[in-house]
C-alpha cells in the first residue's frame, strides 16, 4: 500500500512539472516573412525565444515567393506581411494579429544632389530602384505613387525594378541607383549610410497594413499559439516601433 501511495504521488508530481512547462518547449516553430522586415522579425523571434523557448526557424523572400512556398510545404506555421496580399493568397489561414503600419520611404544614394519626389525627373537623377511590383508590397505601393504623379513615362528609362526592399538597399548603398524606394523599416538601417530619406506621403499609395497571420495546418502546436500571444504583448509593440511599424 505504501510503495503504491508513493507511486501515485510520483506520478502527480511528475504531472505537475510537466505542467508548469512552457507550452512551447521542444517544439520549432518556422516563420516566413517579407524580406523588407527581416530586421524586425530576426528581433520579435530572438526576443521571443529569450521569453518563452522553443527553436524559431526564419525563412525570408518578397511575398510572392513566400507565399508560394507556403502553398508548397507544410511546414511554414505562420507568416508576417502585407494583409492585402495574404488575404488574397488563397492559403488556409486561421486568425492573424496585426504588428503595425508599413510606410513607404524614398532613399536618396550619398553624393546625389537634394532630390524633391516632385521632380524626379530632373536631370541629376539617373537611376530609381523599386521591388517587384508584382510580388512586394513596397514596389505596389511605389507603383502607385509613381503612376498617381504621372511618372511611369516621363522615368521609363530611369526606372529599375528588383526582386525585394534589401535588393534595392543594397543598390542604394552601392550607388548604382540615386533614389530607391524602400520601408520603413528598412529605412531606419539606413540612417546615416545615405543622403535623404524622404517620406512619400501615404495619401499617394494604397494602406500597408502587417499582420501575423497564422497556417491553418498547423493550429495546433502550442508554440505557434505562444508565439502570437507574444505579438499582443506590449514587448513586441515596443519592438515594432522601433522598427518603424
């Protein structure tokens, strides 16, 4: 009688620590995200995994090419993005948390005289950068600012369109193009590395709205359910902010 009362209080012991586990131990969770907040995501997982545990694996790509390998795999649990583009991705979401608004930024390359986004077509500026207008969110939103001031003509020869926001970065860096258009996000890498960082007013591009938006085929695992608690916490809105969201 005695070794079985001890056996059931291992037991309920042994019931108890399991319980007191965080939610996500031992288990991975793979985020997907646009590649023009992979500074922001890198800290929100970082932080996370500081707070809570678990391995948080990272996949980054313009939102084309992260939602088809959604659509390819099963093993993305949630993806961070535009909400115009993933509402209509056709993937199986179930639930989304919402990080912050995206803002479009035109990043002027060192040594390139003041530019006014007026008056892009003024003879010292050559070469403008945009992402894929097709796939990423910023190179949408900087399509629609150019065609709303009658651009798309008057800089054909000047326009250069690239895959993601870091590609046009990098162009801007490197000083092969004088203006490129970026996020927010992005821009705030950019401080001090570039000659202007201009606002493009919000009025001239559709709403950017970033969520987190969670893979129906994988509601549920515990650490997916942490992790977007997580996004509701006033850590992770003190991060997007300082990430420019």
């Amino acid at each position: 009688m005695k070794r079985k009362s001890t056996l059931i209080l291992m037991l309920l012991i042994a019931a108890q620590i399991y319980h007191l586990q965080p939610a996500s131990a031992g288990e991975e969770l793979t985020i997907a995200a646009g590649a023009g907040y992979k500074r922001l995501v890198k800290e929100l997982c970082a932080t996370f995994s500081t707070l809570q545990g678990g391995e948080v694996q990272q996949i980054f790509g313009n939102m084309g090419q992260v939602t088809a390998q959604a659509k390819a795999s099963d093993q993305i649990d949630c993806i961070i993005g535009d909400k115009t583009i993933l509402d209509v991705s056709a993937l199986p979401f179930k639930g989304e948390v919402i990080i912050g608004q995206g803002k479009l930024i035109a990043a002027v390359a060192r040594g390139v005289q003041p530019v006014r986004l007026e008056a892009l077509n003024a003879p010292h500026i050559s070469r403008i950068a945009y992402p894929d207008a097709q796939k990423a969110i910023y190179g949408k939103a900087a399509h629609q600012f150019l065609e709303r001031h009658n651009y798309q003509e008057q800089l054909a020869q000047k326009l250069l369109m690239v895959g993601t926001v870091p590609q046009v970065s990098a162009y801007v860096l490197s000083g092969e193009v004088d203006v490129g258009f970026i996020n927010s996000t992005e821009a705030l890498a950019l401080q001090g590395k570039v000659a202007q960082l201009i606002p493009v007013n919000q009025e001239d591009y559709s709403p950017i709205l970033i969520v987190a938006k969670q893979l129906n085929h994988n509601e549920e695992k515990d650490i997916t359910k942490s992790f977007l608690t997580f996004l509701k916490t006033p850590k992770a809105a003190e991060i997007s902010h300082k990430h420019g969201l």
